[in-house]
C-alpha cells in the first residue's frame, strides 16, 4: 500500500502544479497536502484504517484542482476520479476502494451526510481541521482574489471557521479547539 499512497501523493500533487489548476499550488501546499499530514496523525485515535485515510485524505480535493468547474460538485466528480485512479492497483481490495470513494462523498462540511464509519470521520475532520492551520490561505483569499475590505475579510473567515469547527465530530472539537479559541480571538476584534 505504500506503494500507492506514494503515486497517489505525486499525482495529486503533480495535478496542483499544472496550470489548468486555476486554484494554483497553493491548494496543495495549504489544503491537500495539510489534511493528509493531519488525517494520518490523527486516524489511530479515530480507529480509522491508515491506508483508506491516507489515499482518502489525498484524493478529496481531486475534482476541483482537476477542473474549476468540478468544484460545486467536487465530492461527487472527485469518487469518480478517485475510481479511475485507483482502479489499476489490483491489490487494492474493492471494500478499501469502496470506502475510500465513501470518504471522498462524505468529506464535504458544507453538504452535510451521515458519516459512518470511523475514516469518514476522520477525513471530514481533518479536512475542517485544515482551516485551522492555513488561516494565511483563507486571509490571502479574501484581501487578495475577493478583494475584500479588512473588517469584512475578517468576518468572513471567522465565520468559515465557525462552520468549520461546528461541522467537526466531538473528537475533532476537542483536537482543535485551542486553534479556534485563538482565531476566535485574533478574528473578532473585541478588546
């Protein structure tokens, strides 16, 4: 398996740094790349199948530095792609290929699913958890490509990590929850 964590990670990665990825490296270095490095530290404390996690973890975000235009629907196009990608590795068993794909259609915190089983959890955790570690990322955004004025950019990622931490398993909360006291914090402006 290590094998294809390996060629999934330099796929993935190789797709981020292609031009056609209109959302540029920085999805890689600040999003893809962070919750893969969280999920696998985290999955042994969720029970969680390593494997599943870290081939889960690399592959979420697939449909959206493929093409801009898969991002609405980025979980569902990104198990399709993740499919494909993994259909050639004969030593993958179908159960692990399935749950992987699972991983991918649950890890959304925007589109809310039940998740059952323990890597689903751990995914969608790690990739809430992720805002918490890249808040330079979400600032650049919204002063750089949204434009925004300060108190308004402020809001607006103070209120993406609010959704963030609400959406995250009673475990997650509490992995992450000085991270959000702090952001709460700094991103509030209150004296």
């Amino acid at each position: 398996m290590k094998e294809i964590i390996s060629e999934i990670y330099n796929e993935v990665k190789n797709r981020c740094m292609l031009e056609t990825n209109s959302y540029g490296i920085g999805a890689w270095d600040h999003h893809i790349e962070l919750v893969y490095k969280i999920a696998i530290n985290i999955c042994n404390s969720y029970g969680a199948d390593y494997d599943i996690v870290a081939l889960a973890a690399l592959l979420h975000d697939i449909a959206s530095v493929t093409n801009k235009d898969y991002t609405e629907n980025h979980h569902i196009i990104g198990a399709q792609i993740a499919e494909e990608l993994l259909k050639k590795y004969d030593n993958l068993p179908k159960d692990k290929l399935n749950l992987i794909k699972k991983c991918i259609l649950n890890h959304r915190g925007s589109k809310l699913t039940e998740k059952t089983t323990p890597e689903e959890i751990c995914v969608a955790d790690a990739d809430a958890m992720a805002h918490f570690f890249s808040i330079p990322s979400l600032l650049r955004m919204v002063y750089v490509e949204k434009k925004m004025q300060i108190d308004e950019g402020a809001k607006f990622v103070y209120d993406k990590l609010e959704r963030s931490y609400n959406k995250l398993s009673t475990r997650g909360k509490g992995i992450i929850k000085p991270q959000y006291e702090a952001a709460k914090v700094i991103l509030s402006q209150k004296v």
